[in-house]
C-alpha cells in the first residue's frame, strides 16, 4: 500500500532514517508500488532503499547524506 506520509512508513524506516531519507523512501516505494503493482510489495520496499542508499549511506547506526560526509 502507498504511504501518504512519512508517519505511516514502517518503524524500521521512521526510527533509522533522517526526514529527508523518509521523504526519499516515501516517494521511491510510492512509485514502484504503482509501477509494479500486483508483484508485491517486496520489489518497492527493495527499489525504495535502493533510492536512499544513492544519496545516504550508513556510518555505524546513523544514516547520513553523501554530501555531508567528510572525506
């Protein structure tokens, strides 16, 4: 089912994510749902943290931007 907010995403996105990555979950799931509808929702939750992990990335338990991290 698509999420209409970042309040309805799973606990296991909403208590690691920052908003911004929600917003990115939100929206990839969001789309996947609808364009691979009838296949699950395994595929959209997979394609959404695919999305995230383009502009995040996981340094011990924080998820943090890519353009924020210090080389």
């Amino acid at each position: 089912m698509p999420y209409a907010n970042n309040d309805d995403l799973p606990h296991s996105v909403r208590h690691v994510l920052p908003p911004h990555a929600q917003d990115i979950y939100r929206a990839a799931f969001n789309n996947a749902y609808d364009r691979y509808a009838g296949e699950g929702e395994s595929r959209a939750h997979r394609i959404a943290w695919a999305a995230v992990k383009r502009r995040y990335e996981k340094l011990g338990d924080v998820w943090i931007a890519k353009s924020l991290r210090e080389d």
